[in-house]
C-alpha cells in the first residue's frame, strides 16, 4: 500500500496543494484511522474490521451533505444582461436539479430556518415554500443582482445559517460564462429554436414562463395562441 501506484493519499496531497482556497471547500476526501499495522491488500479476514472502522469514522459527514445539496441549486440567466447607470443588471433564476425539490427545501427549511442565498454578502431572499410551483413542484426563484462588467466573477452561495455557507452548482464563474454557455448571445434564437418565453405543457402551470418574465401572462379562454401556418396548410385549404 505504500507503493506510488496504490497509495491514493499522495494523489490526494498533490491535488489539494494545487486548489485555491475556494475550490479547497468543495473537495472531500474520508481518510479510515487505523489502529495497528495496516492490514495487506489480500487479507479478506480484514474486510469486516475495515467495515466496522467506516461507521465510527465517517468524517465531517453533515458538511459533506451541506455540500451536496447546496450543488442542488443552479443559477440561470433569464436574459441578457441590461447596461444600465454605469452597471449591468442581472436578472436570473436559482433552480433546483433535485428529483424532488418539494422534499428538499422542506427539509432545508425545518433544520435551517433562516437559510438564504447571498451574492457578495447581500441576501437574493430567504429559501421560501412559495418558490415551489404548487402544481409541479419545480423550484425557482427569481433573482436581481448587478456587475460591474461580464468578467466578473459571481458566487452565489446558499447560507444554511450564520455559520455554513456553501456555493451553489456552476459558481463562482465569470458572468460570461453563463451568457456563453446558454447562448444568450445567438443572432437567431437558442439552438434548439425554441422561444424562451414557451409555456409549460400543461396550461395550468406557469412555472416555465416565470423563468423568463417578471410575472406570468395567462391567455384569455377565448382565445387561442398564435400559430405559424406553412405552405403545406396553405395548398390543403385551398384543395378543399
């Protein structure tokens, strides 16, 4: 266990020492104390000793788990930035990529009350029961901060309370980096061609379309959206 090629720890000094302090927060590693000579590779009489060394020395496991569901939470741009008063505004979405996020804030509420999402130690809002859609359960908060230039970096972190603190997935990156990656920039739409003012599936639910607009815009009973007709529908109406 001692030779380069078996001895993980040496692996893991090397890659610590080369983090930043901010990367080194999202970095774990479970190291087993042993008590004695280290049991040899093949030993399996061992592998029940090992087992039962795991549960007594499990580690920071409760920081572990803040860590992963801080990761929970993404930010999204819901538009491109506005240049305004010698500052771009950002407005934005946190989402959740949790398979159920009605679960997941519930318990983020019952054992942090006060847990919050911050930008440069200034509160986006505390984690609320209404940013949960009723219908869907979808998790989305809509959010307003402001950069001096889109080279800056932003770190939006999710405070459980006074003490811990973690960031969420995709952060800190430059603001760039989100337009870059959601081609905001695109002189003909999103590549998928989609509008990003589409509405859910179900007409019901306006979950989708708060992701993008400051409130949602609900169509009159009587009448129908706005569809695009092609030739094909054109020379059918005109056969009949």
């Amino acid at each position: 266990m001692q030779s380069l090629s078996l001895n993980g720890q040496l692996s893991w000094e090397d890659h610590w020492h080369g983090l930043d302090e901010e990367e080194k927060k999202r970095h774990f590693r479970l190291n087993l104390p042993l008590v004695g000579q280290e049991p040899q590779i093949d030993d399996v009489d061992k592998m029940q000793y090992l087992r039962n060394q795991i549960y007594h020395h499990l580690g920071d496991m409760e920081g572990i788990a803040r860590a992963f569901k801080a990761a929970s939470f993404f930010f999204e741009l819901n538009g491109p930035l506005v240049f305004e008063g010698g500052q771009y505004t950002c407005h934005g979405s946190i989402l959740s990529r949790s398979p159920d996020s009605r679960a997941l804030v519930q318990s983020l509420r019952t054992s942090y009350p006060f847990a919050q999402f911050l930008h440069q130690e200034s509160s986006l809002g505390y984690l609320a029961a209404k940013d949960l859609c009723e219908l869907c359960g979808r998790f989305q908060k809509l959010i307003k901060f402001h950069i001096r230039h889109p080279s800056d970096r932003v770190n939006i972190q999710f405070s459980f309370s006074r003490l811990f603190r973690r960031s969420i997935s995709g952060c800190p990156q430059p603001m760039e980096w989100f337009i870059k990656r959601q081609r905001l920039n695109a002189k003909f739409g999103l590549p998928d061609h989609r509008s990003r003012n589409e509405r859910a599936q179900n007409p019901a639910c306006t979950c989708e379309l708060l992701r993008y607009l400051d409130r949602p815009v609900k169509l009159s009973e009587n009448k129908r959206a706005l569809g695009v007709q092609t030739r094909t529908q054109n020379k059918r109406r005109r056969v009949r």
